[in-house]
C-alpha cells in the first residue's frame, strides 16, 4: 500500500490536476446545461450519389456562458462517465421524434430518416427500450425513420441482452447503424447476429484513404462486408471530390461529410429541403 501511494504521488502531476479540475468544471456545467435545456441539435446530411439527402444526423451543440463552445469530443465523454448522459441521451430521442412529427406534414420532408448517436451506457439504461417505444407511439413516427447510430463498444459484453434490445427495437421500426466501424474491437462473427441496417466507414478510414493503402484496403473490405452481409454502407467524413470519386468506384453509394454540408441548425436544413 505504501509503495502504491508512493506512485500515485509521483503520477499525480499538475497536469494531472489540471484536467481533473477541466473535468469538473465541465461536469457541473453540463449538469445545470441539462437541467435548464441549454443544449442544441444540429443536422448534417447524408447524401445519394445524386447529392440528394436521404437522411440527417443529429448531433449535439453545446455553448456555455462562461467556458464558451465545448466539443461533444469533449463533453459525451463526460456525460457518459458522470450518468448525465441518460437525462441528455433521453431529451435528444425526444427531439428527434418532434422534428420527424413536424416533418410529417411536409412532402419534402416526411421519408427523411434522422439518426441520432447512442452511448453504451444511455444503451444499457433499463428504461431505454420502453423510453423510445414510449416517443414512438406519443408522437406516431412512421416505421424506418428513426435511425440508432451506436459503436462497437455496445458488443464488448452482455452481447446477448444487447441483441435482445436491438431486436425488440427493430420490431418497433427502428434502424441501427454501426457507427466508427473499424475502430472498435467488434468481431466479425457478431456482425451477422446484429439486426443492422448500415455500417459506417469511419472518418479516419475516408481520410487518409488516398494517401495509405491500409485504410484504402480497410475501407474496401467494409464495402464487399455490406455487399456479402446484405447490409447498406455509408462513408462519414467526406470531404473532397478526390475522396468522393475514390468511394464511388470503391462502390461505395452514400456519403456524409463537409463535401456536401456541415452540421447546421435544423432550420438551416429544413428549408433548404423544402425548397
Ligand atoms: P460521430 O458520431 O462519429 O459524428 C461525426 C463527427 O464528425 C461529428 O463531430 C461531425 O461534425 C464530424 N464531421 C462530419 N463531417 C465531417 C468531415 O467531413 N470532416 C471532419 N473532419 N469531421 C466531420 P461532432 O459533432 O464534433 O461530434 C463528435 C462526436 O460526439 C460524434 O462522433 C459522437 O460520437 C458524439 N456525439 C455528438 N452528438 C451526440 C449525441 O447526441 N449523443 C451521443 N451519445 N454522442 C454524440
Ligand atoms: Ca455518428
Ligand atoms: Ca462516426
Ligand atoms: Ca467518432
């Protein structure tokens, strides 16, 4: 015991201290940000090779007064840790499901799926499951346009419960993505288990595909998996028209990214579409 002391004194540098105290300072923020609604969804696209969008991500803004904008890079992971994020995790469900019963009276906007992004913890929460079945049937969401973004963490353990979930979900009409796909630990066996809809390349992959043959050889290994496994495959983090044609003869058929349209408010989007 003494010698682990000893360590943790020669580890705990100001460093240390300082990103503990960020942490903090964050956390307490968020909670009151939460509390009092402070945080904002923004959508990005994701298009057709025509350019058309077929769907939108929401993603989460957050501004506070005094630390100014902080990244969701920043905050999820806080939100995750601290439990803040099945309060947050609950209110974005929430939304999504009012902005798909708005849309629902426009023509240009009623078949446009939006997905939203979904921690492991948020996942794991007992009320999860009944939470958007609940939203689903208040706010009477057409079947297929609520889409699940969720990560290979979700297959790390419990797999069987989480396929449980992910099955009385679909039953429900809801569509699951797995998102960062590549970056994970997730095996290839669980792939077929999951009732997917679509993998997503990971940005890192889209990046750096021109430039290293192993995220080109990655990248082209996720697509002929989608084909094989009958699942769809979207590339995120599209950014040139470099990239873009190298996607489309890798054959690959929907994309996100800067190329086509940066996170904006709703609004933004909104009409922009019914134009
Ligand atoms: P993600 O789900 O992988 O989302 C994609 C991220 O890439 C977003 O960052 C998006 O703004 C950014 N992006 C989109 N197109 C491009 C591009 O062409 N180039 C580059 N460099 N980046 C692009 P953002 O909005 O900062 O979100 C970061 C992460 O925070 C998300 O990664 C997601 O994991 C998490 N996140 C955001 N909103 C939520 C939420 O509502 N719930 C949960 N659980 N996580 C969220
Ligand atoms: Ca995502
Ligand atoms: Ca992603
Ligand atoms: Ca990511």
């Amino acid at each position: 015991a003494k010698a682990q002391g000893a360590e943790s004194i020669r580890f705990f540098n100001p460093a240390m201290q300082e990103s503990i105290n960020r942490r903090m300072l964050i956390e307490s923020a968020l909670r009151r940000a939460v509390k009092n609604n402070e945080l904002e969804l923004y959508m990005q696209p994701q298009v057709n090779e025509d350019r058309e969008v077929i769907a939108g991500e929401l993603l989460l803004r957050w501004t506070d007064p005094d630390l100014g904008v902080i990244s969701p890079v920043e905050f999820i992971p806080v939100a995750e840790s601290s439990g803040l994020i099945v309060p947050l995790g609950s209110w974005v469900i929430e939304q999504a499901c009012s902005i798909l019963q708005q849309w629902q009276a426009h023509d240009a906007l009623k078949h446009i799926p939006l997905a939203v992004n979904i921690s492991p913890r948020q996942f794991r929460h007992s009320h999860f499951v009944t939470h958007i079945e609940r939203c689903l049937q208040a706010m009477q969401i057409p079947p297929g346009l609520l889409e699940l973004e969720i990560t290979e963490g979700l297959l790390i353990d419990n797999i069987d419960i989480t396929v449980k979930r992910l099955v009385r979900l679909g039953e429900l009409g809801v569509r699951f993505s797995l998102d960062d796909f590549g970056t994970g630990y997730a095996s290839l066996a669980y792939l077929k288990k999951l009732p997917l809809y679509q993998l997503k390349i990971d940005q890192s992959f889209v990046r750096d595909m021109l430039t290293d043959v192993n995220d080109e050889v990655i990248t082209t290994t996720i697509l002929g998996l989608g084909k094989n496994l009958n699942l769809s495959v979207i590339a995120e983090g599209v950014e040139t028209q470099a990239q873009l044609e190298h996607l489309r003869g890798l054959g690959c058929h929907k994309f996100q990214g800067y190329l086509f349209g940066r996170p904006q408010p709703i609004s933004y989007w909104q009409s922009r579409l019914e134009q």
